[in-house]
C-alpha cells in the first residue's frame, strides 16, 4: 500500500491514502479531505460505506473537492 504521513510538532498528522475501500478501512479521523472526487472509483462505496463510518467516531468533518468530468471541461455551456 503508498501510504505518506507527515508529522507535527503538535502531535498531529497528515496521512495520504490511495482511492481503495479495502485499503482506507480502520482509521479514525477528524478531519477527511477528498480531492478530484469526481474520478474516485467505487465512489459510493468509499463516501458511504469507508468516509462516513471513518468519520462517524469523531463527527468532524469531509471536505470533497474536484474538477467536472464532463464533455463540458473549460466553461459555461450555452
């Protein structure tokens, strides 16, 4: 598994993981961030299933982030 972890004075840590429902099970954590959300594979899974009950034990909070992934990709359609 790639996994980065960055560590501060303060005790508190940044932890990279890769988009897999099976690899994300088991943390806890207090704040998720999700970016280019829109190309996860197995989205469903991983929002309801994996992110919530991550988030469930400290009820803190998910940021999701993306660019569209659409026909559309540089501006307003008309």
């Amino acid at each position: 598994m790639q996994r980065t972890v960055i560590w501060f004075k303060n005790g508190f840590q940044i932890v990279a993981l890769p988009n897999s429902p099976s690899l994300l099970h088991g943390y806890a954590a207090a704040e998720v961030l999700c970016d280019e959300a829109a190309f996860f594979q197995d989205d469903e899974l991983v929002f309801f299933s994996v992110l919530h009950a991550m988030l469930q034990t400290t009820d803190d909070m998910l940021i999701v982030s993306s660019t569209p992934w659409g026909k559309n990709r540089g501006g307003i359609s008309s």
